[in-house]
C-alpha cells in the first residue's frame, strides 16, 4: 500500500510519522505543503503517478478558527477546493481517502453527544469549509472515510496544550473559559485510529461514512486547563471566565461532545479517556 500523507508537517501528519514504522506493511510518503499543495491539482496528481499512491490520509487543513472569519477564500481553497483536488485524483485511480473533519460542523445546541446523523449547523467560516469538504467526499462515491474529531493537540505543532503550558509559566493567574464544553483530542491517539482504519480497509467497503472520533470524557477548556497544570506540576491559578468574556472573532459550539458508539463497533477500536492521553503527551513534551 502507497499512502500519501497530506499536511505532514502538522499536528497529525507528525504524529502519523512518529508511529509509521509500525505499520511496516505500508509504504509512507509524506508531503509537507510545499512538496504537494493540495489546492494544486497538477501538482497533487503529477506526485500520486509518480509514486503509485493508492491511499491518502487528508492531515492538511486550514485550521486557524478565527483567523478563517476574515480568510474565507483562503480556508474555502483548502478545506474544499483541496478536498475535491483528492476526490478527482483517487477517482481516477480507484483509491481510498481517510480524512479528518471536525466537531465545529455543529452548532451546540445539543445536551447529548452528537451523532454522525445529527443535523449540521456550523457557526463560522471554519466549520462551513470543513462541512463543504465532507459534502464533497459523500457525493463522489469514492472509497472514503471521514472522521471527524475535536479540541485536537500533540507533542508537535501549536496548540492548547502548548499555549497553556508556555502561559502557565509566565502568569500566577489564566482565565480560561469554563462554558464550552467538548473532549480534549490527543492526535497520535487520532493517528492510530487512522491507520488501523486503512490498515482494515479492505474488509470494510465502505464509500463515504461519517465517523466520530475524540478521546473519551469531557471537559470545558478550563478542566482541559486545570489538567494541563496538574500535570506539568506548573504553579499557576486557573480561574473559570465566560464565552462572553472573551472575545473572539469565531463564534464555537458551547457544546460538541462527539458520540463514538460507530467508530467503535465498526472497527473494534478502544479509546483512552482525556485526562489518561493528556498525561501521556505531557510527559513527551517534557521529555524534549
Ligand atoms: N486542531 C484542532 O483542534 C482540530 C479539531 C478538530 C478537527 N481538526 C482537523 O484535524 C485535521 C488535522 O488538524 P491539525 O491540528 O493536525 O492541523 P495543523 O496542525 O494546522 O496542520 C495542518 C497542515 O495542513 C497543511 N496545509 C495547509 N494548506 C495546505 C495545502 N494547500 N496543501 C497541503 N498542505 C496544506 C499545513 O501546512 P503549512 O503549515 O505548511 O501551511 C499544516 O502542516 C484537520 O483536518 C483539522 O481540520 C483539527
């Protein structure tokens, strides 16, 4: 098996590499977005022929929540024009798509973890690039899977865990939101679940199924922050504020708890609970 991995350098195409040498079966390309820009079809197929790929992980996205309110040309190129450039090249080569949407498809307006059938409702420029992006995958009948995820963060890259870890160090005090609630996503864990998924996929056929994928548990961001500090041993005092406390250009879901009964019968895959994977990370970060 030939797999591209789109968007190596991030989040989860890092983490896809850390653990790629125990899936010896596949063999991995990994293209950082200047080895293959997803927006560029010729560019994408010209590198897919060259190196016989029959399988891509999507780990490339517009992913700056806020930034996207003011970016809509440059998040709807990525997140849909990118994803129909997949679609067409795996078309004419018969080949499998794992791709990685998101938990701010939903509004929030749920009490009780959102299933894959549930009505969508993004409230930002974000999520409806991203939603566009699965819409495209479902109606083109390829062999694809797309799963979505929230609150991602990883030893590699920027993120929550990050920016609290490096304010926590700074401040005595952090007010972190307390009324947004949702499941902190540690992105080897993500990893992992994506290619056990392609590892499997040929007993499965399935041609555009929507999974939901998370750790397990939930928490607001200030328990996810609360965490981060008890587990860093790191001397700061977070306190609990309000969404409308602080401002910010993306209006989020205040609640996004993903269901994940599909994903694990489907594909017998056992999930850590957050608090668990976020030690995990912890201690890699600490390790550096
Ligand atoms: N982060 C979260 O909290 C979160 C939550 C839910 C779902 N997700 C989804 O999970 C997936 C992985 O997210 P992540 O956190 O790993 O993202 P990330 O760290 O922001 O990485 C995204 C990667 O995509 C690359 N990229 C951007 N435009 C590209 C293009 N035109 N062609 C090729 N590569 C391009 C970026 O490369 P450059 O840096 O070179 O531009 C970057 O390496 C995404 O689909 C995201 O929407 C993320």
């Amino acid at each position: 098996m030939n797999v591209l991995i789109t968007g190596a350098s991030g989040q989860l195409g890092s983490e896809v590499a850390s653990i790629s040498s125990l899936y010896p079966t596949m063999n991995f390309f990994f293209a950082t977005s200047k080895i293959v820009d997803i927006c560029n079809f010729n560019e994408l197929e010209s590198y897919v022929l060259q190196n016989n790929i029959d399988s891509i992980i999507n780990c490339a996205a517009y992913t700056q929540v806020d930034k996207a309110e003011e970016e809509f040309d440059a998040a709807e190129k990525v997140n849909s024009v990118g994803v129909a450039n997949l679609v067409k090249v795996l078309k004419n080569r018969n080949g499998k798509l794992i791709h990685i949407s998101t938990d701010y498809v939903f509004d929030g307006k749920n009490y009780i973890p959102y299933k894959e059938s549930d009505l969508t409702n993004p409230l930002g420029v974000y999520g409806r690039t991203k939603l566009k992006g699965e819409e495209i995958i479902i109606d083109s009948d390829i062999n694809a899977i797309i799963i979505r995820t929230s609150w991602l963060y990883s030893e590699f890259g920027n993120n929550f865990v990050k920016t609290m870890l490096r304010l926590g160090g700074e401040r005595e005090t952090l007010g972190v939101i307390a009324d947004q609630v949702g499941t902190p996503t540690n992105a080897k864990d993500l990893a992992y679940t994506c290619l056990e998924i392609l590892s499997n996929y040929d007993q499965l056929n399935k041609k555009g199924s929507i999974y939901h994928y998370s750790n397990e548990g939930a928490a607001s961001w200030y328990d996810f922050a609360t965490a981060i500090m008890e587990f860093s041993k790191t001397d700061c005092n977070v306190l609990p504020i309000e969404t409308k406390d602080y401002q910010t250009l993306a209006e989020r879901p205040p609640y996004s708890i993903l269901n994940k009964s599909n994903i694990k019968s489907d594909f017998d895959v056992s999930i850590l609970n957050w608090r668990a994977s976020l030690k995990k990370c912890i201690k890699k970060i600490e390790k550096k």
